[in-house]
C-alpha cells in the first residue's frame, strides 16, 4: 500500500474549514431562487441512479476548471452570471474539495454540506431523468 503524504478525509476537513457550506434545508429554500445555480457534481450514473435536483446543472467534476475558467475553450457561460453557485455531490466531500478549489481559482461558490444524501429525508425535490426509448 502507497504512504500518503495526506487522505482525503484530511483534504476535505481542511476544505471545509475554508469554505461556505450550506445545510440543506436552507439550500431546499434556495431551489426557485433565480438569483441562485445549484451545480450537480456527480457522475451520471448516479443522476440516473438516485434522481437530481429540480433544475440543477450537472457539471461532471473532472470538467470543473476547465468549464469556470474564462480562457478555457470549454467555458460555460452559466459560469460566467452573476448569481450564487451552491456545488453538491453525494456526501459533500467532493464538492467541499471543488468549491476549495474554485476558491483558490478565484471562484466564489459555497456547497451543500451533507450532499445529495440527505435531500430527500429533508423534503427536498427530486426529479428523475426521462426514460430512454
């Protein structure tokens, strides 16, 4: 087994320590506000899977930088709006890593604490892809 210089449960307690996280009942408030994109890092599979937020934008997380960043020849311009960017995952370690990420890039977005998994159990909306024909 590889000797680590750091885990991930290291990474992202001390990502978490740097950046905004928003619980999910007050990112459940935030599902309609137009002044606000929630952004779906997982994979699609899980999307498919266990359902995603009404309206969020998936953003697969190996495309994160390079659809932020301005100069990059695959920017979205939903990155580009002035509005708030609340990240989630699952379990919110991969977007407490992202947002950490984002920050230092000179992004400002905050992430759902908890992730996706405690969306529902909190009243939180779910929406599932159409089925393929």
């Amino acid at each position: 087994m590889p000797e680590l210089n750091t885990s991930v449960k290291k990474m992202v307690e001390q990502a978490r320590a740097r950046i905004q996280e928003v619980e999910t009942k007050d990112a459940i408030a935030m599902v309609d506000d137009p002044g606000v994109v929630i952004v779906d890092l997982r994979d699609v599979r899980e999307r498919q899977r266990s359902g995603f937020i009404p309206g969020s934008f998936h953003c697969p997380r190996g495309m994160l930088e390079f659809w932020v960043d301005p100069e990059s020849p695959y920017f979205k311009e939903i990155f580009g709006e002035d509005k708030k960017f609340v990240f989630h995952c699952a379990s919110g370690w991969r977007s407490a890593l992202s947002v950490a990420l984002l920050q230092d890039m000179g992004f400002e977005a905050a992430h759902l604490k908890e992730g996706f998994s405690t969306w529902e159990k909190q009243g939180g909306p779910v929406e599932f892809p159409a089925p393929k024909s």
